[in-house]
C-alpha cells in the first residue's frame, strides 16, 4: 500500500498541476458568460420571496449539494460545501486511490470568502441591473459559478503540495516557525500572476464575443474581458495563496 501511495504522489507534477488550472479557466469564464445571460434578479437573494427558510439561492444551494453529496462529489478535496452543515454521505463506493494530499486538505474550506466575495463585489461588475424572472435560473448559475471558482481556489492543495515535495528545504523552515508571510513570499510570483491575469483576459475576449456575419468593429463581449482578469487578480489568485499557506502550516503535523 506504501508503494501505491508513492506512486500515486508521485504523478502529481508541477505540470499537471498547471494544466488542470488552465483548464478550470475556461470552465470559469463559460459560467460567468452564462450567468451575464440573467439580469441581477434580486428577488433570488430576498429571504422572504418564498415560503421556505431562507431565500431561492440559499434552497437551491442546500438542496443541491445534500443531492452532490449523495453521489459523492465531496469526496474530491478540491469540492468544497457552501453549505456543509448536515450533508448527506456518499452513497457511491469511494474509489480506491490512495491519497496524494496531506490529511490537512479536509479541514481548510474558505467558501465564506468567496461567496462574500461574489455577490458583494464581483456579480456587480458583471450582472446588469435589471429583473427577468428567471430566478431559478439565476440560483442554479450562481452556484455553478460559485463551485468553479471554490474549486480553483481549492485546487491549491494540489499547487502547495507539488511545491513543497519539489523544494521540502525551501518551505520546512517556515513551516516549523509557523511563518504565514514567509510562506505567502515563497508563493509569490509576480510574473507568473501577470501571465495568467492576460491570459484569462483573452479568453474572456474570445470566448465572450458577440459573433456577427460582418465585423463591424464594436467589440461588444458578454463580459468585460477586464472584469475576469480583475476576478482572478483579486480574489482568485490571492485565495487560492491563502489555501496554499494554510495547507503548507499543517503539512509537518
């Protein structure tokens, strides 16, 4: 079984790492163009439009994950709750991989952020002022944006530990001291930040376009290409550092 594990960790690279988050842009980007399709819609944040406890995006989210749990989605460390409180358990049989993360992963969940983030900050920039009724909709595109956003930022289990078994001496003195600002130095790469800020930027732009016959040069997007290079420059990139260094501060226990 030691062998196994070894050689599961040991397929996890620096590139696959990589290759996986590049992917999770483009499902990041796609959800935001659908939910840009809804007008902001405030009856589906008001807690009193319906007659159950809490309001139509507070429902849908609960009873949704109580319906992924079932089938194991929360198994993934990456997938992590909204709402984790009295989930249902898997009722699918595990697969059998061994592990490849520290057992710390199951403890850091910083959806609170995120969904703070989202709908004060970030759903404004993108959402147009305006009631369709199509609140339903817009609680479901919500959370699909929410849980591609919580799992990029979650994914940085992944990214934390490949660091640290590619450099154990770089990240073991700040681990023991219990260094939070030496650790979010060592994770900090201002070029590399930059990359992926005018890469998500692009793929807004193309993925986003309003295609015509005859370019008539208007250069209209479905969402501000800037708005998803914002998205990822302060709040995505940042949160998924302070998973890395919350993950790394366990990683000797």
């Amino acid at each position: 079984m030691a062998a196994a594990a070894k050689s599961n960790s040991d397929n996890l690279t620096l590139d696959k790492v990589r290759e996986a988050l590049i992917r999770q842009e483009d499902t990041i980007v796609f959800r935001l163009i659908q939910r840009a399709n809804f007008p902001v819609n405030s009856p589906t944040y008001d807690e009193k439009f319906a007659s159950f406890s809490g309001s139509l995006l507070q429902f849908v989210v609960k009873e949704t994950e109580a319906l992924q749990s079932k089938v194991g989605r929360y198994e993934n460390p990456e997938e992590q709750p909204f709402s984790p409180e009295n989930l249902p358990p898997s009722l699918v049989q595990p697969q059998a991989n061994p592990p490849v993360l520290h057992p710390a992963a199951a403890s850091i969940n910083i959806n609170e952020k995120i969904w703070d983030f989202y709908f004060n900050q970030l759903l404004p920039l993108f959402a147009v002022p305006g009631d369709d009724g199509n609140y339903a909709s817009t609680a479901s595109s919500d959370l699909d944006c929410l849980q591609a956003i919580s799992r990029r930022i979650h994914y940085g289990y992944y990214v934390a530990e490949v660091k640290f078994k590619d450099a154990p001496q770089d990240y073991e003195p700040a681990i023991r001291t219990q260094d939070r600002e030496g650790l979010m130095k060592l994770l900090t790469f201002e070029a590399v930040e930059e990359m992926v800020k005018k890469r998500v930027e692009k793929k807004a732009a193309v993925f986003g376009q309003d295609v015509c016959l005859v370019d008539n040069g208007n250069g209209k997007y479905k969402v501000d290409p800037s708005v998803v290079s914002q998205l990822y420059g302060e709040w995505i990139m940042p949160l998924t550092k302070l998973v890395q260094v919350e993950y790394l501060l366990r990683r000797l226990d």
